[in-house]
C-alpha cells in the first residue's frame, strides 16, 4: 500500500501488485501496455488494502530515525482515481499525525494532499508544487506515496533483457520538476517495477529506489521491502510493510472530517 510507491514503489510504495502475465511467447508489448500494467501492479491490488508501515531513515553519517505508520488506501476503480490515509503511530513527535491523498487519474487535474499536525491542531493542503519534497523528513517523497500519474511523462521502451523492460520516461512539464528524466526496470513476468533511476538535466544519477523483497500474500505478489538512496546527500530511506491485507471493505473515512480524530481502521 501502498503506502506507498515506487512513484512508491513504493511504495513503492507504498505499495504492491497484481499478477499479470507475459503476453505471447516472448512477444515484447507496446511501452503503453507496460506502463499501464505496471501502474496497475503497482497501486491497485485489491479493491483496497492496509499495511503496517516501519520507516527508518539513515544519514550520511549512519544515524538513524524511525518512523511506524498505518496506510490505508481505496480504489474507486482499477487505473482511476483512489483514495490514502497515513495515520502515524510512532515516535511521539509525530504520533496522530495524518497524510491524505486524493489521487485524481485524469489528466491535468492535480491530486487532494492534506497533512493534519496533531502538535499545532493545524490541517494544512499541500500545493501540488510541494509533492517532489521530502515526505516527513525521509528520502522519499510526498508523490511516491500515491504515484505519478502516467499522462505526466512521454515513455520510451530503451530495452529488453531476460528479466526486464526498462522504460525511460521524460517529464511533459520539464519545469516542474526537479529530475530531467527516469528509467524504471519492470518485471516482465509480473510488471511490478523493482528499481527506479532518477537522473538530474544534466543526465547525472542522484536518486534510486528498489524494490528489495517481494512475499506472496492473499493471492498477490506483494513488495514488503522498499529502499530509496540519495546520492547527493548520502541517505537512505527504507520502508517495511507488515499485517498487509486486501479487500478489507473499507468506509469512506478518507474525509476532512477524520484528520483530527482518525477512524478506527487506521489506528489499529
């Protein structure tokens, strides 16, 4: 779950995939049917699902600070428009903190983001400028949670190996972001994207995210260990996911009205 992407992965992340097959014997599919399987592999398992997340975020210097949250996340149908919610448990400067998402699929309509501070009694809407910063504190970002809507980007099929397709894909607004461009290297029996590759305009690698460890659960592959490195900074961030379930029949509580005083499904 997702929670995330990889841009999550996640997630990443946030947060793991449907099974697909290879389609034909050995026939290589359009970059348009791999992006959108991988996306689906991605971020929609399930109708919707929840994961215990632990994120631990490592400096230069191998310092280390943690981070335990519950994600929650909903589909209003398969490759469309979903809905997240974050509910920190751990450590005590960020418990009862909340991140919820909006994720809007048609294109050119920027995603809902709120982020509740339960320390200020303060809800505050993130611009859409604000999703490439830094998701509280960590080394991956606001936008890896939910992902990147796939309109955003021109992709391009570089290569084909035995395990992989690696599709490059260039920013349609290079100006609003900070990378000139990612390849991402997508499983072809399972599309599950396992690493992204951030490189900056003047083609230089800063930014990396894997998918480290893979685990079947209910009837879906799932990612249950994600790392992002920042080679310009030194730092890592690693994210295990745990108590994963799909299918749960979630309510509507991804609203305004649950920031302060989060449901039940995300406290436990």
């Amino acid at each position: 779950m997702k929670l995330i992407k990889i841009s999550m992965v996640l997630v990443l992340g946030v947060f793991s995939l449907t099974v697909f097959g290879q389609d034909g014997a050995g026939e290589v599919p359009d970059v348009e049917t791999i992006v959108n399987k991988a996306n689906l592999a991605a971020y929609y398992q399930g109708a919707d699902g929840k994961a215990k997340v632990k994120m631990t975020i490592t400096n230069k210097k191998g310092q280390t600070r943690n981070r335990e949250f519950i994600v929650l996340r909903k589909d209003a149908v398969d490759g469309g428009d979903q809905k997240y919610f974050v509910y920190f448990l751990k450590p005590a400067d960020v418990r009862k903190m909340v991140f919820m998402v909006h994720k809007h699929a048609a294109a050119g309509k920027d995603d809902d983001r709120w982020l509740y501070l339960p320390s200020l009694d303060l809800v505050r809407r993130i611009a859409a400028g604000d999703k490439r910063t830094s998701f509280v504190g960590s080394d991956f970002l606001y936008e890896d949670i939910s992902g990147r809507g796939l309109d955003e980007d021109a992709h391009e099929l570089i290569e084909t190996t035995d395990k992989y397709y690696v599709v490059k894909n260039v920013p349609k607004k290079p100006e609003s972001v900070e990378f000139g461009y990612y390849n991402v290297s997508i499983d072809r029996k399972t599309f599950l994207p396992m690493k992204m590759e951030y490189y900056d305009r003047t083609g230089r690698l800063y930014r990396v995210i894997e998918s480290k460890e893979v685990k079947m659960i209910q009837k879906f592959p799932t990612v249950v260990k994600s790392e992002v490195k920042n080679l310009n900074t030194g730092g890592k961030t690693q994210m295990e996911f745990t108590d994963v379930k799909y299918d749960i029949k979630l309510k509507d509580i991804f609203t305004e009205r649950y920031l302060r005083r989060a449901p039940r499904e995300a406290t436990r």
